[in-house]
C-alpha cells in the first residue's frame, strides 16, 4: 500500500512539473515592438510556453527560466510574408510531369528554409499545402505558421488554368488537368462552379479563398490587361467565404479587374501594379488592403519566352507608380509579400523584398508591413484564424516568434538581407530553431 501511495505522489508531482509553464528570459535587447518608430532600448522579454508575458525595461524575475543575454541585439517579432507559394517551388517546365509526393517534399523543405530566414508566418497564395500546415502545426517538419488558400479559383482560359495547347476543351475532357487533381487549383465557368469550388477549398481547410479577376505575367493564355470572371463569379466566391466568416484575395493587376474585385466583396487585392489614384480611392471607400510584391518583377526569371518577359517589364514598370501612389496618399493597408514561384533560388532571397522597398518607404514603415501591418491581414480570416494570439507585435500575450539581429534595421535595414550571417536567434512559437549566442 505505501509503495502505491508513493507512485500516486510521484505521479502527481510529474504531472503538475509538466503542467508548469516553461520560461524563456532574453535579456539586454532593444526591441522594435512591431509598431512604434523607435527601439525600446535595454529591455527584457519574458516568453512562457509559447506566449510573451512581459515586456521591460526594469528587471524581470527570472527564477525557474532560461536566461539568455542578448547582448545589446535587436529583438523584431518574426516577419510575416503575405504572398508566397510553398507548393510551386520548382522549374516550370517540370511542374505538370511531378506527383503530389514530390510536390509534398519540396514543400517540406523550402518551409523550414523560409522559418530560417525569420519568416515565421507565411500567407499561403494558392497551392495544395494543407497537410503541410498540420504537419508544420503537429510539429513533425518545421516551418512558419501558414494561412491556407488552397485551391486558386479562376476561369477557362484564365490565370491558374495549366493546361496545355494540346489538352481538350473542358466540355468534353475526360479527366481534369493535373493541377486540379492535385488540389493547386480550381477551374470554373458560372457562378455555380464558383460556389462548389469556393466550398471545396474551405471543407479542405482554407482560412481565406484566392481567385483570379485579370491576367497574369507567368500565363501560358491571359494578357495582363484582361478581366476574368463575372461579377456573379466573384460574388459567389465571397459569399461562401463570408458564410464561413472569412474573406477572399483577388490577383489582379490592372484597374478595372481590380474594381470588379473590390466592387463585388473581395478584401485583398494581390499585385495592382497599374492602380490608378481613382482606384485606389475605391479600395480605401471598401476597406480593403492590397497585397503588393517588388522582389519578383525586379528578377525576371529566367529561360521564359518573350511574351511573358514583355509582361514582367509591363509590371516592373508599373511598381513605382503603385508604390509611389500609395505612400503619397498615406495608404496604411499595404501588405508586405514577395510572390515567387518556380524559382527556389530567387526565394532563397526572399528578404531582399526589405531593401527594395526604401525605395518608397522608411526602414520602420516597412518593417510594421512585415510584422503588425501583415498581422491584421491575417486575422481577417476571424474564426477560421488557425492562431487566435497577437501576431507581429513583441507585448504581452503575443505569440513568443522572436528573432535577434546583429544590427537595427530601423537605422540600415540591409542588415534584414543577410539572414544567415545576421540573425543570431530565431523562435516561433516560444521554441528556439536557431541560436549562435552561446
């Protein structure tokens, strides 16, 4: 009996430890808060389990925690990309001849790279990357916390339709094409087929809906100064996701795509490069954001065909007019992305996307795109939000993703660039993936 009694309290105790929260305490940083102008110079972050729970710059009672010095480093909140396509991450020409288990690991792999370079939550724009978000979730591979489009919706013909010159009508196909049957994307015609396809993606998952209202720069079909889908189309689709309590991001680039899109309900415009002042009044009277990229027209891949160069310098040239427009009337809804596909080498730069923009903006302005600006984005999704806590902001009760910079980025935000030799800590979540401190 007293050897039982004795395991009973053993057990307990074990169980109540597990139930202790486990504390992190970083010291000596200055911190960029996601949202002010300055560094909260000499601080003190206390992280507890996966959450913040003091910001200070008075001591902070470290009994039970693991201390670590920052020595005078800034601390950020990990960076949030809005725009990215962790499925597509390989050579275009190889993207129609590759299953769903290459497609899987590539994910896999490119996620980890992405938490690396301190993005530690990602806007998923379109891509089967569903089981990817449970694994990264699950804590099987590593990765940013992911906001899950799934499926594209766009029209025969349009952008996100992959099918070849040599493939049959959808009239009197037999099977659809692959990127549909692998779940990257959805074709329809009518507002029918938008509807079923907009309730496809969210049964998979989705925690916001993607479509298509103009052409594309990568398209095999599309120009750039088309519009895609009807209005009932796109009300369609933002009707099934307002039903579920989300939202829908609209790829577009020219005007009139753009207000179809906004006109009709959607809430993110993805691109706009060639926004007028007249439009942009129309997507602030709507309260909507747009979802804006430089990396990616800067670099024109490579090996594409001389249309589809002629459409990324039609977009290049169309960036700083876009950009410029927005700074001088004060636009706050500007989301910070980077939008590569096809091409792992570019994204491997993905934080140069930082240096591009001091173009337009200061170093703080685009750092709060990355971080706090980025965040309320993702919480349009509001109930099917898959993280609930504050994201890109460094306060209490905010998720502990952190990351310590040899350097201020307020003052050279070039020091964002390279990654691998200036980012000495990184955390998501409260769980360090990469400390060269000690």
């Amino acid at each position: 009996m007293r050897s039982l009694i004795l395991a009973l309290v053993f057990a307990s105790t074990a169980v109540a430890a597990q139930d202790e929260p486990t504390r992190t305490l970083i010291t000596n940083v200055n911190v960029f808060d996601g949202v002010s102008d300055r560094l909260i110079e000499g601080a003190s972050v206390m992280i507890e389990d996966n959450l913040i729970s003091a910001v200070s710059i008075d001591p902070i009672d470290a009994e039970g925690a693991m201390v670590i010095d920052g020595g005078g480093r800034t601390m950020t909140p990990g960076f949030i990309d809005a725009h990215v396509h962790l499925t597509l991450q390989v050579n275009y020409a190889e993207l129609a001849a590759l299953d769903e288990y290459y497609f899987a690991f590539t994910q896999a792999d490119q996620a980890e790279k992405m938490l690396l370079r301190g993005f530690t939550t990602a806007r998923d724009a379109g891509g089967n990357v569903y089981s990817l978000m449970r694994a990264i979730n699950e804590g099987l591979v590593n990765g940013p916390r992911l906001y899950v489009s799934g499926g594209t919706i766009g029209q025969s013909g349009g952008h996100g339709d992959y099918r070849l010159p040599n493939d049959p009508p959808r009239l009197i196909a037999t099977q659809a094409p692959w990127a549909v049957r692998q779940g990257h994307s959805a074709v329809i015609d009518g507002p029918d087929q938008a509807l079923s396809a907009a309730r496809e993606q969210l049964r998979k998952g989705s925690t916001q809906l993607k479509l298509f209202t103009g052409g594309g720069v990568a398209s095999p079909t599309d120009p750039l100064d088309v519009v895609e889908m009807t209005p009932e189309e796109v009300r369609a689709v933002v009707q099934a996701a307002e039903n579920w309590n989300t939202y829908v991001m609209s790829h577009v680039y020219n005007t009139r795509g753009i207000r179809l899109a906004v006109e009709n309900g959607v809430k993110s415009i993805e691109h706009a490069n060639f926004i007028d002042e007249e439009t942009l009044d129309i997507v602030i009277e709507n309260d909507a954001w747009l979802s804006v990229q430089a990396l990616v027209f800067v670099n024109t891949p490579a090996g594409m065909s001389p249309e589809v160069q002629d459409r990324f310098k039609q977009a290049l040239a169309g960036l700083d007019s876009m950009f410029s427009l927005a700074k001088e009337k004060g636009f706050k809804k500007l989301a910070f992305g980077t939008d590569v596909i096809g091409d792992p080498a570019l994204l491997a730069r993905q934080n140069e996307e930082f240096s591009l923009r001091t173009r337009w903006f200061e170093p703080a302005e685009i750092l709060r795109q990355a971080t706090s600006g980025n965040a309320e984005l993702m919480a349009l999704s509001g109930p099917r939000n898959p993280y609930p806590e504050k994201l890109g902001v460094i306060e209490e009760g905010a998720y502990a993703d952190l990351i310590l910079i040899d350097g201020n980025p307020l003052e050279d935000i070039d020091v964002l660039v390279d990654y691998d030799e200036n980012f000495d800590l990184i955390m998501k979540d409260g769980v360090i993936y990469k400390n060269t401190l000690n």
